[in-house]
C-alpha cells in the first residue's frame, strides 16, 4: 500500500521504541496483521498513550512507511479494562493472542480470525470475579477454536487408530483414553494394546521363523541381509500415546467446538487444567514454538487453586 488507509484492528503486541515510540503489532479485519509505529504514544500527554495498550480495538488512519507503517491517529471503540485488573484473565488473553500473532496472515482480509478473537476475550473480560475458575475453561475453548479455524483441531471424537467413534464409559470408573499429539488425536487404550501385542508377535514369529534377530523396520523394507533372503516382515507403526484422559476430560475435548461453553462446576476445575496442558502441548507442537504466557497460566492457577476452588 502506498497511500493512506483506515483499519479497524485490536492491538495484540506492543514494544517500546526509542525514547517515547510504541511499535503495536494489530491484528485488522481489512489487512490482516500490521506492525505500524505510534509516534510518542509514551509521552505521558500523548493522545495515543491509553489507545494503544493491550487488546484495544480502535478505528486507525495509517500511512505507509518505509519500514513500519505509522499511526496518524486512533478513535477507541472498545476496550477490555477487566483483563488487566486480573492476571488469570490477562494470562488468559496474551495465551490466546500468542497463537493469534502464529495463524495471521497479512496483507489480506481476516475477519473470521478477528471476530473469532474478540469474542473469546470478551467472554474472558466479563467472568465475574466470583466464578474466575471459569477462566480456564473460556481459554480452553478458544485455544480449541482457533485451531479449529487454522485446520489444526485434533481429532477428539473418533479413534485415531481404528476410526471408531469413541464415548466415555460412565460405567467404569478406570475407564481412560489415550490422546497422541503425533497422530493428533484420541486413542483407543484397547486397541493400541492389540496393535502392541501383534508388533510384539510379529516381531518374535520373523526372529524364530529366521532363526536370528535383525533390525526392525516398519511399512514395506525388506528386512533381507541379501538379495537371497525373500523374508519381509511388515509393522504397522506404533502411535506414541502422549496423555491419559478420564471419561470426564474426553467429553469436555468433545463439546469444545459448540457456541456456548458447557456448564462447569468447582468438581470439574482440574478437568479443565489437564485439558489446558493436552491442547497446549498440542498447539507447541504444531506451531514449533512454545506459548509464553501458558507459565502464567500455571502459576496463577496453580497458586490460587485452593482459594479459586
């Protein structure tokens, strides 16, 4: 772009520059993700100062620059001033921007993204303090959203392995599930067991059948020492299964795509945190980076456990 345009965006990063300078990373719905420069924005007097913190949405006027693009002035249209009177919903916030600043693209339109973000965080902004436990949850589902709309949500519903559709059994109350970043999605214990005894089987049957141990390979290597040697032994690969959930932590994964969040209640608050760590774990290894803010989010929890509970 090189002339001046107008943007409607909420502010997800901010750095200072020089003396009195703000470098503010905006996520707009017309261009997507800007880094522009808000000239004096830390002078105490400056008419940019409070429009450019955290998770404000203003309407800008911008120009161009050579490297950074500048703010020539902000109208404020909303702002979430709860968020920073409380570090669980700050911590909240900056986890679900971090993933926010990954997905962006810019140069180009972004309103589902926009709209997808705002309405999280606002859900954040309004939990009353008597129900701040509820933080967890509302970030839980957003993380699980926003992979949703990137094409990354993992597979929570049917088996990884076999495809069968997978419900808790209320019944027993050891039933577990197994859940492989990896493979992306939920296992079922029973089977992996199966597919690890047939691994083990076959792997004895080709040793006895050879007389001899050799080296293990999977899909269709031949494991012939020599072209002599017809013998070729086929392993289907066995899927690391990186967290076990209860039937309580499956049927939270699995209604985290709907609107509204489901009910929780004070029996529930450690459910939400084991969910939190499978999909952090998750989204760490999609995105090759980890999300900064999530050790606020344990150490505000994790603090206040007794007192959130």
């Amino acid at each position: 772009m090189t002339k001046t345009y107008k943007a409607t965006g909420i502010n997800l990063k901010t750095q200072p520059l020089g003396e009195s300078d703000k470098i503010v990373t905006i996520l707009t719905q017309e261009f997507g993700l800007i880094r522009a420069v808000a000239t004096g924005a830390r002078k105490q007097n400056s008419s940019l100062g409070g429009k450019m913190g955290m998770f404000v949405i203003n309407e800008l006027l911008i120009s161009p620059g050579k490297n950074l693009n500048i703010i020539i002035e902000a109208e404020t249209i909303k702002n979430y001033p709860g968020l920073s009177r409380n570090l669980g919903k700050l911590a909240a916030s900056q986890y679900l921007a971090e993933i926010v600043l990954c997905q962006s693209l810019s140069e180009q339109p972004q309103i589902e993204l926009y709209d997808l973000f705002n309405k999280h965080i606002q859900r954040i902004a309004y939990i009353p303090r008597t129900e701040i436990k509820a933080v967890v949850a509302c970030l839980v589902q957003g993380v699980f959203q926003l992979l949703n709309l990137a094409g990354l949500k993992p597979q929570v519903e049917f088996c990884c392995l076999t495809q069968r559709f997978l419900t808790p059994d209320w019944k027993n109350p050891h039933w577990q599930v197994g859940f492989s970043i990896p493979s992306g999605g939920i296992i079922c214990l029973e089977a992996w067991k199966n597919l690890q005894q047939q691994i083990e089987q076959g792997k004895w049957e080709h040793r006895k059948m050879n007389g001899k141990t050799k080296k293990n390979v999977t899909n269709t290597q031949s494991l012939a020492s020599d072209p002599s040697d017809k013998t070729v032994f086929y392993q289907q690969e066995l899927p690391v299964v990186s967290y076990l959930l209860n039937g309580k932590e499956l049927f939270m994964l699995q209604h985290l795509s709907e609107i509204e969040i489901i009910q929780i209640d004070a029996a529930d608050y450690s459910g939400w945190l084991a969910v939190e760590q499978v999909l952090r774990q998750y989204i760490q290894y999609h995105l090759e980076q980890p999300i900064h803010s999530a050790t606020l989010i344990d150490s505000y929890f994790a603090t206040n456990h007794d007192a959130i509970v």
